[in-house]
C-alpha cells in the first residue's frame, strides 16, 4: 500500500533522536500493518530498524526479546535444553500461517503494539510472564506485563511518543511444562482460539486463552484442578461479552473451544507429570 500522505522518513540512531513525537508520526518496524491498508494520518514515519537493538538475548535471568526482532529470527532461535517451554516459541511462529515474506519482515513487538485477539506473540509472552519495557519520551522507562498491555483490539496501552523496547521472558517461565492448543475455522485461517497451558515442577498451573477473547486472559492455580473446576474458573473469568465476534468464529464456538481444549491441556500436563 503506498502511504502517499507521509511527507518525510526518519531513521534514528540512538535513543536520543527518538524525541519529538509529534501527531501525524507513526513508527515503523516491519511495517507489515502500516503498509497493508491506507494510513491517511500518517504523514512521517520513525523506521526503528537502525537502532541496533540485538534481536535476542538469553542468559541466566531468562530471554530477552528486542521489539524490532523479527519472527523469522526468533523462529530460528535454539534455546537452551533446560527451557523447556521454549517449544511453545515455534509452535506460536507458525500460528501466523503467514509466507517467509511476512516473517522476514514482521516484529514481535508489532504483532503486540496491533494488539489483535489472534496475535500469536502476544498468546506467546503472555503465557509465559513477559513483561513490557516500554521507553518513554522523557528518557525513562516503564514495565507492563503483557496482561496489561494488549488491553483490545488495536489497543495497546502506550501513550503518545512512548514506544515498545522490549520484552522479557523470565527464566523461571521457560522452565515450566508446557501444552498447546489452537483452532481456526479454514486450513489457512487466523487464529479463532489459541490457549497455552504451562506447569511448574512444584504443580502450579496457568491457563493463558487468547484469540477466542477480546484481550489476552490468565488463570493462575495452585495445582492442576479438575474438570468442573476448571471449567468454573473459566465461566468466572471470561464474560460472554469478551469473547470475540469476527468472521474467524462465533463467540459461542470460541467459548466451547475454549472449555475442549482447556480440558484437554489439563490432562496433558497431568500426563506429564505423573
């Protein structure tokens, strides 16, 4: 799409340059949104990708994802064998069932700053702790859990010039077991139900659902609870009205998925750990 409203491109190089967000400015990453429909108020664009922000970073204290890394990068990311969670990072790659094209151009943090229902970096670090680091125009910064920061659709919570750095994966979460589900109503379609299940070695369970629900949700137990339990917790937790409503599933199907694949989740990892 040619953005025939943007006048100017700025490509900074330090932290800096990045002041002066002003209306009409827009920044760029991949660009795989900003460039597929028209963006009549954008009139400069703020191209990130100069900023040598190194796109990955695992260490002792857990996986550092710079918001400018790119799909393709973090799907060829090896993680260390002792992060067993780390699995759930090529199966959420894959739920973009996009062409090499897009994944050499897409960036974590742009799935997450687009805050779509189906984004399947946001079920990915949602499910697993990752925190926001969020810079600010007056040279600070500030951490949101990614619970918090994809608050709807195309609604993430940054405020005007603030701008998405990173996110961090604590090690602690990619230790923890792990177990996948996701459906979609075509071979080819977006995401209408992903849910993440992760368990730590001392039993506590958490059940992260996302693109079935307006915004990302997590139950947090204690242990692995039953069927009926399970199930009441999600009733209690998920309004009918936060259920998503798109051409990609109905939120009675989305809600019914929800319940089948949860169940499922929980005994997977009850069959893990026995």
């Amino acid at each position: 799409m040619d953005l025939n409203s943007v006048r100017e491109v700025v490509r900074p190089h330090g932290r800096a340059e990045l002041a002066g967000f002003r209306p009409g400015d827009a920044w760029l990453a991949g660009g795989t949104w900003l460039f597929s429909e028209p963006q009549p108020g954008v009139e400069r664009l703020i191209d990130l990708a100069d900023l040598g922000w190194p796109a990955l970073e695992a260490g002792e204290q857990g996986l550092v994802i710079a918001a400018t890394c790119t799909v393709a990068t973090l799907y060829g990311f090896e993680p260390p064998p002792a992060w067993p969670a780390a699995r759930l990072i090529p199966e959420c790659c894959r739920a973009f069932l996009a062409s090499f094209k897009i994944w050499n151009m897409a960036t974590v943090g742009g799935n997450l700053c687009l805050s779509l229902p189906a984004g399947p970096m946001i079920s990915l670090t949602a499910a697993l702790d990752g925190v926001c680091v969020i810079w600010r125009p007056d040279g600070t910064e500030r951490r949101l859990p990614v619970l918090d920061f994809v608050r709807g659709p195309l609604d993430p919570a940054l405020a005007k010039g603030e701008v998405l750095r990173a996110i961090e994966i604590p090690a602690a979460s990619l230790l923890r077991r792990a177990a996948f589900r996701r459906a979609s109503l075509t071979a080819l379609g977006r995401s209408g139900v992903l849910l993440i299940g992760t368990q730590a070695r001392e039993g506590a369970f958490s059940l992260t659902v996302t693109a079935a629900t307006r915004r990302p949700v997590r139950l947090d137990f204690a242990a692995l609870p039953d069927r009926a339990g399970l199930a009441d917790a999600i009733d209690n937790a998920i309004a009918d009205e936060l259920y998503y409503d798109d051409v990609h599933g109905r939120p009675d199907w989305r809600r019914h998925m929800t319940h089948l694949f949860a169940d499922e989740i929980r005994e997977e990892l009850m069959e893990a750990a026995a």
